[in-house]
C-alpha cells in the first residue's frame, strides 16, 4: 500500500506544487520569525494561512536545525527576524561526547513544532502533514562543529559514529512524535552530507538514515529525506539510505536524478530558494518553474519544489507565480489530453467526439 503523497504525486494527471515554505507565510498573519520557532500557534497559523492563500495540498512544520541541537543543551542564537541557529560547540572530545545524554522528543522547543503539527491537522483535516526534523549527521555537526565533524571523519571516525548513534537515536524518537502528533511523515534535513565524498556519505549519513526508514517509514508515515548540497556524484550512496521519497536542492542535476532514479523512488526539487524564489521577479519565477517541469516532464514520480526552506522575506508573488505556473501546467495538459481523446472517429460519414468524461483525472 502506497502512502498517500506518493500516490499523490504518482497519480495526479500532472505536477503537484510543494515549495518548502513556512517564514514567507508571516507576510500573512504579521507573526515574526522568533515567534514561529517558539510558539505553535503562530506557526499553525502562519502555515495555513499560506494553505488558504496558495491552495497547497502539503502543510510542513518549519525548518529549524538549532531545535534539536538545543534539547541535547546547545547553546542557541535568537534574532527576532532570523531563524535561531547554534552559538558553539557543545561537545568537543570523545569523553565529552561518550558523557552526551539523549534527551527525550518534546524537550525544549521540539515540543513547539509538534504541538504545530496537531495543529495543522486540526486545521486543514484534508492536505497532508510533514513534520521537519534535522538528520543524524547534521545533527552530530551542530553539537560538534560542522568543519570539526568533517574533520572526524579522517581523524577520528569512531568518536563521529559514537556522536551519531546518538544523534540517530534522538530522531527516530523524534519521528515517531511526529507520527503520534498526527504527521503523515518527516522531511529529514542532511545539509552536511553533501560535504562529504560519497563514500563517506554512505558511511555517516544513509546508513544512519536507513535505520530511521526501518524503524518508521510505512504505509502511514513516510521519511522524505533532503540535502540542499548533493550533487550527481552522491545519487547512487544517498539511494541506499533506502527512503521512498528524496528532496534535492539546486546543485543535483534533477534530469539525471530523474532518468536514474524516477522508476525506484519519488523525487522533488529544487529551484534554487534563494535566486529563484527569493530574488527573482515572480516572471522570471514563473520561466524557471516552466523550464523545470519541461526536463521533468516524462517522469510521474516527480513534485516542483524549492531546493530548500524558503527564507523570511520570499516574496508572496513569487510562490503564487510558482503555484500558478504548475496548475496552469496542469490545465494545458488536461487541454492535450482532451485534444488527443477528442479526435474524430469517422462510422458511415459521421464524426463522434469523444467528451471530458473520457479524460483522465
């Protein structure tokens, strides 16, 4: 049995829009970024006001990589405008790190976006629900140092899988709160992966994602899992990770991932947030979204999305010209279907239409 975003996806006649944006909607509701990071209502609020507003059929929890790096006791950053991020180090050696406790789902401000994600399902009891949680290994270089961690992989490997196997254990318990809050799914954040050679990949993050798919991922809950920095390279190590469904950024080569890997999984990206979505002229959106669902088109297991988490600031025009280039997309293909399923057929001189009831929907 499928899960229902990938049949979704799989079995709508054409694209379904799925930009990652939750800071864009405070433009709607006046909230600001500090508030959605540390009170769900502001953010159940803001999320489906952007749901009313651009009629999306999936709602996320906000993206917030500094969450989780707190429950463990990171020092965290607040700027009211800025989304949170971690101020230093919290662990430093391997003694530091083997002392590291494991702290429970709902601690500190993880309650927030599970609290916002019952929310959500309260309040658009139809769309479907992901919660965001940050992976195993980008997790481990929050509390360690990202250029720090990098470097453990060559100097001292066993202090970094020690780190993760309890990063890994902190979000597959974090995913299953996801599950209990409501969530349909979790999309995963692994930034950091993209930094490392694919071997490297494969050994500290899809193998510690693979056990977060083992331990949740069923027809009820799906894991989604996304990097912004992967590259073509990574595609055949970030596969073993085993999810049914990858989220790429802006430097994956999205027809090559499509024409690898369309048949095993479902893919979804990744016009660039900040150039495209951020930047840009809600025209030049509206181009850019075209020429994405032109190379993906021969692909059914496919969603247009941003390559990441839109920032505060994106300009509401621009997600309407995104949400409206993939729904007129979907309009000219059902105009070419019925075209096609229109034609004449000629029995004894007369013609016969077929009509929409003969269309695919």
């Amino acid at each position: 049995m499928d899960h229902p975003l990938l049949s979704l996806i799989r079995t709508s006649p054409s694209p379904v829009p799925m930009a990652l944006a939750v800071y864009p909607g405070i433009a709607l509701t006046g909230a600001r970024v500090a508030d959605i990071v540390t009170n769900p209502g502001a953010q159940a609020e803001t999320q489906l006001a952007l749901h009313e507003r651009l009629r999306t059929p999936v709602l996320i929890s906000a993206m917030d990589l500094s969450a989780e790096a707190e429950a463990f006791g990171s020092p965290v950053r607040f700027v009211e405008d800025e989304v949170p991020t971690v101020e230093e180090r919290l662990v430093d050696s391997r003694q530091t790190v083997a002392a590291l406790e494991v702290p429970s789902p709902g601690e500190k401000r993880t309650r927030v976006h599970l609290e916002a994600v019952s929310m959500m399902r309260r309040g658009a009891p139809g769309a479907i629900v992901l919660g965001n949680l940050t992976g195993p290994l980008t997790l481990a270089g929050r509390l360690f140092g990202v250029s720090e961690a990098l470097e453990l992989t060559v100097t001292d490997a066993g202090t970094l899988h020690l780190l993760i196997e309890k990063t890994s254990a902190f979000v597959v318990q974090y995913a299953r709160a996801f599950r209990a809050a409501g969530a349909h799914g979790a999309i995963v954040a692994e930034p950091l992966a993209g930094l490392l050679s694919p071997a490297d990949l494969a050994r500290f993050s899809s193998a510690y994602v693979r056990r977060l798919v083992d331990a949740v991922d069923d027809p009820g809950f799906l894991v989604v899992l996304h990097s912004c920095s992967l590259r073509a390279i990574h595609l055949a190590r970030i596969l073993e990770a085993g999810a049914r469904m990858y989220h790429f950024g802006s430097p994956m080569d999205m027809p090559a991932a499509l024409a690898s890997a369309a048949d095993r999984v479902v893919l979804a990206g990744n016009l660039d947030p900040t150039a495209v979505f951020f930047q840009s002229t809600s025209e030049e959106v509206a181009r850019r979204t075209g020429e994405l669902l032109d190379a993906a088109a021969a692909y059914r297991g496919f969603a247009p999305s941003s390559g990441c988490d839109l920032p505060p600031g994106t300009p509401l025009a621009n997600l309407e010209a995104f949400c409206t280039t993939v729904r007129r997309r979907n309009a000219d293909e059902s105009c070419r279907r019925a075209d096609g399923a229109s034609g004449t057929s000629r029995a004894g001189g007369a013609s016969r239409t077929i009509g929409p009831s003969g269309q695919e929907h």
